[in-house]
C-alpha cells in the first residue's frame, strides 16, 4: 500500500481488457496504471459502486460498472462469468455476497437483474428474485435481513428472508443507506435533508437525533461489541472527509480527499472507502489513507 496522493494523473481500467478475460471465472486483470511523484503505481477503477471485506478470505471486493473484482497483490481480479453494472452490493457472511444491477453488453437477459446472490465469494450468481423489475442502487443486510433502495419505484424494500419476498415501503430519495448490525429494524440513510434514520425497519424515517454537521453522502455503522443496543456511526461527507458519532457528537477525525464514491466500516477505527475510482483503507479514521 502507499500514502493517498496528493495528486495523480487520470487513468481508467480498461473495458476492452475485462471483456477479454470475460472467459475466465477468475482472471487477471491487466490495465494501465496511473502513477504518483514517488513512481508508485495503482488501479483505478471506472465507476465504483460498492466495496466490501468477505470474512471468507479477509479480501476487499469491488462492485464495478463492469463487474466485481477482488483485490489481490500484485493485480486485481476480475471475479465470476458477469461483466455486468453491478450497481447494489453487500456482504452479509463468509462467501455471501448479494448484489443487483445490469447485464452486459449483449448478454441475454432483463435490464434489471433484480436481486442475486452469491455463496462462493462472486464466482457463481443466481436469481433470488425481482428479476425484470428491481434495480437496487443500494444494498444492507444482516444475515436474513436485507433493504434495498429500488431506483425502478423510488421506494426502499425490506426482506426478512434473505431477499425472497420483499415488503415495499415509503419513496425515499436517499443516497446510502445501512443496517445496525447489533439491531436490523435500525436503518440510517443519507438525504439532501441530512441523515434520517428508521427504527421499525423501513416502515417510517425521521431526522436522525443528532445531526453532523457537514451533510453526510456516505454512511456506515461501525463493528463494535455485540451486546450494544446501537452501534456507533462513522461517515464520508461530499469531499471526502471522515466523520465519526460518538458520545460527545460527530467528529471530524480525517482530512478531505476526493469524490467519495463507496464505503464501509471494518473495525472501530477502520475504514474502506473508493475515492475518484481508487480503494483506500484507513486504520486510523481519515487522518492517513494507503491504497489497498
């Protein structure tokens, strides 16, 4: 890993290579790499949409416009036979991933993938449900318990069967949302209002209790011990600053980086979060990022 640039010259990863390697269940991936000062050199991604750390193999995963690709040392690696938008995704276990989205370029099948699951870290997907009708932008979950922000109604959805059925709630026009993990019917979601939160599963939001002040584009709950009624909450405003809740208020515990475009929380002062189409990790909240 090395220190967050303070400036990098523009590179995306190259569609035309991911569709060449569209054959294989796992394969690697071969781009150009933009480069900092120092020579140092990383991957950055086009549109990401979501990131997140499998217990299976303690790997960062990535949900891309043109797939999903777990980041191995020294390239990443494009994972299973989808080079599909891979819009909503979410690990909710070792290996199980849920994710919603788009098919390929020419691949058979409904513009909206509706919901799919995965329990062998990507390789493998198959339909759980909403097929031709649901395009969940966003995904949270703990274990059965799933939401969705669908962006074919405008509504959230709320499962308690790990996606089978799906119960519709209010439109929301929310950017992020997150379950509590120590609570599943807790739900926090980013608006242009500032963050709401929901306390019976989805059903009603109102204006969280205490509001950061810098609105917030980005949320997620942090890991803490399980016998706290609510976890604590950390969260990425529009420039990329880290904010994190605790007994005193928010606190903004990072400096700014850049466009932030997906996060999540592994450890209390642990983070992940895409910035401009690179994954960083912080173990200190924001004040230092590496790329992974």
């Amino acid at each position: 890993m090395r220190p967050h640039p303070t400036a990098r010259s523009a590179s995306a990863l190259s569609l035309a290579l991911v569709l060449a390697l569209a054959g294989c269940a796992t394969s690697p991936v071969t781009q150009n790499a933009a480069e900092d000062a120092s020579g140092a050199s990383w991957t950055e991604f086009e549109h990401i949409h979501g990131i997140g750390l499998n217990p299976g193999d303690d790997k960062v995963y990535v949900a891309t416009h043109q797939g999903l690709f777990r980041l191995d040392d020294p390239t990443p690696q494009l994972v299973g036979e989808s080079r599909g938008d891979m819009m909503g995704f979410v690990v909710t276990g070792a290996d199980t991933f849920f994710a919603s989205g788009h098919p390929a370029p020419g691949e058979a099948a409904p513009a909206n993938l509706g919901l799919l699951r995965s329990t062998d870290a990507g390789v493998a997907w198959e339909d759980v449900s909403q097929r031709g009708r649901s395009d969940f932008h966003d995904l949270t979950g703990v274990e059965d318990r799933l939401y969705g922000l669908d962006s074919s109604d405008g509504q959230l959805k709320s499962s308690n069967d790990a996606g089978v059925t799906w119960t519709s709630g209010p439109t929301i026009e929310a950017r992020d949302i997150d379950v509590d993990p120590n609570n599943p019917a807790r739900l926090v979601a980013t608006t242009e209002d500032g963050l709401l939160v929901s306390t019976d599963g989805g059903g009603e939001f109102a204006p969280h209790e205490v509001q950061p002040p810098e609105r917030l584009v980005l949320i997620a709950h942090v890991p803490g011990r399980s016998d706290q009624m609510t976890a604590s909450l950390a969260g990425l405003d529009a420039s990329g600053r880290l904010w994190v809740l605790n007994g005193a208020g928010w606190a903004g515990t990072g400096v700014s980086q850049e466009t932030p475009e997906a996060f999540t929380a592994i450890g209390e002062e642990s983070y992940l979060a895409a910035f401009d189409g690179i994954v960083y990790r912080t173990g200190d909240a924001g004040r230092s990022w590496s790329q992974e």
